[in-house]
C-alpha cells in the first residue's frame, strides 16, 4: 500500500517536513510496511521557502539586504544547487513584519532588498526563480528591486529616483544599459494568489494601502503615480499591461516582474505542486493526506490542502486532512476534495501546550494512526 503525505506547515509549531514525517510514523505504528511517501507543502505564502527547499534537497542561504524601511535586515532564502533554483519569499526582504508602527508608510518603504536577493541568487549561479510576494511593506510598483538589479529609475537630472513611492512621482525615464547581462538567462515563476490590478478602486494602494499606513490622500497620491508610470512602461514595454490581474500583488511588484523580467504569475499552490511533482506520487497512491495549522472555510481559497485535494481527485483517490484546530465552516472543505478531516488536538490543553513541537508531533501520529486503522476496514 502507497499513502502519499503532504501536509503545509502549522504554523508556529510543526514544519510541513516535521508533520508529514509525524503522520508517517502513526501509519507505521498499525504496518511497518506501507510505502509513505513524504512530500513538503505549502501555497506560496509563508513557509514556501522552508518547504520547497527542505523538499527538494537544498540548502538555506542568508543575505544582508536593505530592508523596506531602508535599515540592513538578514533575509534567508533557499538554494537548490542541483536545478540552480532559488526559492525567494519578498516578506523576507520588504514585509511588512520587518517595519515598526512608526516606520509603517508606503509612500518610503521599498522593495530594494528584494532585488539585492536575486543579485545574490545569481553570483551564486541561480537561473530559475520562484519568488512568493505577499506580505508586502511597499506600495513603490517593484522600482527598488528594479534599481537593483540594474534598471536606471531616472528623474528630470538623469538620476535614480528615491526609494518608496514618493520615487514615483519623480520617474521621467527608465533606462536598461546596466541591468544585470544573467537576466535574460533567467526564468521567474511569481507566487502569486491576488487578482488586483495595478491601479484604480481594486488596484493596490486602494485594497492594500490602508494596511501599509496610507491615508486616503497618500492612497490618492500613490495611485496616481503609478498610473503615470504604467503609461511610461507601455512606451518602451508595449506588453506592460497594468490592468492584467496580480499586477498589483505587493504593492505593484507583480506588475514589475511582469514586465521588466521573464516572469509569469501563478496560484501559489500550483507552483509547489509542480516542483515536488506531486503528480507523479499520487497518480498510483492508495491514499493521500494533506492538512494545515487550521482549516475553515478560508481553506478552499486556494490553500494548500485543497490544492493537494483536487490533484489527488484527478485521479479518484481518497483523501484525508489532518489540522491542529477545525472551524465550522470548514465543511466547505467536504465538498472541495477532502472526504474527511480530523482535527489532531487530544485533549484540553493549553495553546502553549498545543503547539509545543514534540507534543504536536505526537498528536499528529496518534490521530494518523488511528485514522488509518479505520481507513483499512474500508
């Protein structure tokens, strides 16, 4: 028997390597002999960069960088030597965790770091990039990560613009001579799970900027920028299309992928799958068991577990879910996939308790192995 395990990280507990292998020990407690199948999960967001890269055999690299706020912060990414892959979160290097209250202005913050990670990624021999976007600090349309890797942001004097969206309003030029030559050997798929365009009532300073610390008249002042740089691009990039869906995923950073780079927007959760190539390991399983930190009805979105579910339905295979906690509405999950989840949680305890690493550990085997006792009787 084949049970193909891939379950996203709970969050501030178990890593998706630590639950997945969990579960495999609790099936291996009713029979030794089961082929588990591990495989590391996540949707694009937050553990992306630990999921991929403890999946796919590489190795954790940390680069100083300057961060949103322009201070030097250390952002960690992964390196797959053997496909010369690097797995970037921009969180990492422009997030909006990394500002203080007082720092919290998206007419300042920059997406700078960003670009000095794929430098770094570069020097290093990277050529293929997956890069997560959300959780972004910066509302500056990707300019900073633009400015480092090489594009000339020029004002009226034919110097680079300041960092922030504030830089925007001084763009008269943009100018390709120093760019990085390794570029145009390089391939970028962009995690990305938001359909905003660039500009307007759904575009990002309106739907984003608020939570950035914009006011209604900085988010006025943004969006009217980068209107008038979107017309700039459209100029000397006729594909540069500001009203294309995820343009403006980040503050505008899917919109400068888009069009400066060789990248292409995706559902997070579609990218992982094909890099582990879970396809592959489900097509002939017996069983697949996926799950998260929570599930509710917020699951279905285009979280991990749903996106492990439909592939596995492609192919007509049962699947299970495994979650530390499970609302209500998390039945929604039934009708998306998942035949049947159970929360792993064994008894009252405290939060703290909860997700102790070792006590969730031991909670996921004992719920797996009980599970798969019934799952044999069928």
């Amino acid at each position: 028997m084949k049970v193909v395990i891939a379950i996203d990280s709970f969050k501030g507990s178990l890593s998706s390597l630590q639950a997945g292998n969990a579960a495999a020990a609790g099936i291996h407690r009713v029979d030794p002999d089961v082929n588990t199948v591990v495989r590391t999960m996540a949707d694009g967001g937050e553990g992306t960069v630990q999921a991929l890269t403890d999946g796919l055999g590489g190795r954790f690299v940390s680069v100083p960088v300057t961060g949103p706020a322009g201070k030097t912060v250390s952002c960690q990414y992964g390196l797959i030597a053997q496909t010369h892959t690097a797995v970037i979160e921009m969180s990492g290097a422009a997030g909006i965790t990394l500002v203080s209250d007082a720092e919290r202005n998206p007419l300042y913050t920059t997406t700078f770091g960003v670009g000095e990670v794929i430098r770094d990624a570069i020097s290093k021999g990277c050529r293929h990039f997956i890069v997560g976007i959300g959780g972004s600090a910066t509302n500056d349309g990707g300019i900073g990560m633009l400015q480092a890797l090489g594009f000339g942001m020029l004002d009226v004097d034919g110097r680079q613009i300041p960092f922030g969206a504030v830089g925007l309003e001084r763009l008269v030029s943009i100018t390709t001579d120093h760019v990085l030559p390794e570029l145009s050997a390089c391939t970028f798929r962009i995690a990305c799970d938001v359909t905003n365009p660039l500009c307007g009532p759904d575009g990002c300073s309106a739907i984003f900027g608020p939570q950035k610390g914009a006011d209604a008249a900085m988010i006025s002042r943004m969006d009217t920028s980068l209107a008038s740089y979107a017309a700039l691009c459209r100029k000397q990039f006729p594909d540069a299309d500001p009203s294309a869906p995820g343009t403006g995923a980040a503050g505008g950073l899917g919109f400068a992928f888009q069009t400066f780079l060789p990248a292409v927007l995706e559902p997070g959760i579609q990218i992982v799958l094909d890099e582990i190539r879970l396809r592959d390991d489900v097509r002939d399983a017996d069983l697949v068991i996926t799950g998260e930190g929570r599930l509710d009805g917020q699951t279905v979105m285009g979280k991990a577990p749903i996106g492990v579910a439909k592939l596995a339905k492609e192919f007509g295979k049962p699947v299970i879910a495994f979650s530390g906690c499970v609302t209500k509405d998390a039945t929604a999950c039934n009708t998306a996939g998942i035949d049947a989840f159970f929360p792993v949680l064994r008894s009252v305890v405290s939060l703290e308790e909860a997700m102790d690493v070792e006590n969730a550990a031991e909670n996921m085997a004992d719920t797996a192995e009980q599970v798969f006792r019934l799952f044999l009787l069928h």
